[in-house]
C-alpha cells in the first residue's frame, strides 16, 4: 500500500471525526525495512520515521538525516538505560518512557546537555505483564514525577492487545492524558490507524501498509 493511499485514508478518518485536516502526524515505521524502500517514501517527501532498535537506527539515519534535510526521528521501541545516552543524540522524539529508572536516566541527560527530545509516557493500558508501560493506575504519578524532574513530557503512548478491539484502549489513554493536561496520543497501527484516528491520535505509527511486509531475511537480524 503507498504513502499516498495511507495519506489518504488518514484526511478521510479526520474528516469522519470532525477534525482538521493534517492534525495527524504520520510516523512511517522503517525497521527493518531495505534501505531502498526507506529511500523511495523520503524521495516522496515524507520527513517522520520511527525506529524500534537504537542500534539499527545509528547505523543507517545519520547518513540519511545528511542527504535529507528535515527528518524527524522517533523512537517507538523499547528503550533499555543503557542505551538512553545515544538515543537522545539520535532521536528527535521518544515515545517509550515507560519506567522510572528510565525517566531518571532520561532527566539526568537532559540536565547535561541542556535539552531532551519530545517524550511521550508508554501505559500499558492492557495491563500484559510481558508488555512494557506503567499501568494505567500508575500513569498519573509517574506523569507528575516526571514533570517534576522538568522532562518535557509531550504525551502518551500505547499499544493495545492483538487479541481485544483496540477502541477501549484508545479510549482509556485519551482520558489518562486529557486529566493530565496532555495533547499528545501516539496510538493506533498499520490495522487500526482510523479508528485511533477516531479517538483522538496526534501521531499514528504504520510500517508494513507503507513500506510492504518485510522479508524472512530481514527479519532474521
């Protein structure tokens, strides 16, 4: 499926929600991608990417963040301390703050350097315990703490279970960041794009609807 069709299908799902057109920002998910199909959505024009593994990442945007003026670079993937101090040289946004430790890392850097990517907070709205996120009980604490280490929280993000309708979820994580004062709702995917649209999305993550599916090849890194 194109760029342009999925660009299409977006302005239908905000005009069906009432909302303005280009309220949404599209993240065109690119892990794991050939580098060929990556280089024809930025020959398009698109500017957004989103990256799951810092290392994969490093290894391939800096080159192409030269040749193409304007990437925004987000990181939608879990995100293990160790590696914060790259990603925040690397990425522009950072949707996966999904635990303290990782908040600290996070501020402790942005003191450093004097400025952090854009983050959004990760809830774990299913409450899966082999999924990352704070817990939906959790979110507003650790919003707040978060805002006290003075991180420049912008948002929330989630991914519902593969198993449940995904509306519920997107639902819960509205009402999470609208008591918050939160604009920011990084949700919905390549299957359920409008329906997050729907429910309040200001940035939506498509990979495989973009890009096509990816190779056994690729897959196996």
């Amino acid at each position: 499926m194109a760029l342009a069709e999925i660009t299409e299908r977006m302005r239908a799902a905000e005009a069906r929600a009432g909302r303005q057109a280009g309220s949404v920002r599209l993240i065109a998910v690119s892990k794991i991608q050939p580098g060929d199909r990556v280089e024809a959505v930025l020959d398009q024009g698109h500017r957004r990417f989103g990256e799951n593994y810092v290392q994969e990442a490093g290894t391939k945007w800096p080159a192409w963040k030269a040749r193409y003026p304007g990437v925004e670079l987000h990181m939608i993937g879990p995100l293990q301390t160790n590696k914060a101090k790259v990603a925040v040289e690397l990425f522009d946004v950072i949707h996966s703050v999904d635990r303290p430790s990782l908040a600290e890392s996070l501020a402790k850097l942005a003191g450093s350097r004097g400025k952090s990517p854009d983050l959004f907070i990760q809830v774990n709205t299913g409450e899966e315990p082999q999924k990352a996120g704070i817990l939906p009980a959790q979110a507003d604490d650790f919003i707040a703490a978060c805002r006290m280490m003075d991180l420049p929280v912008q948002g929330l993000m989630c991914i519902p279970p593969e198993d449940e309708h995904p509306a519920p979820h997107f639902t819960l994580l509205a009402a999470i960041a609208a008591r918050n004062g939160l604009s920011g709702l990084s949700m919905g995917m390549s299957a359920d794009f409008e329906t997050a649209i729907e429910h309040g999305a200001t940035h939506i993550r498509v990979g495989s609807a973009i890009f096509g599916a990816r190779s056994a090849a690729s897959v196996r890194r």
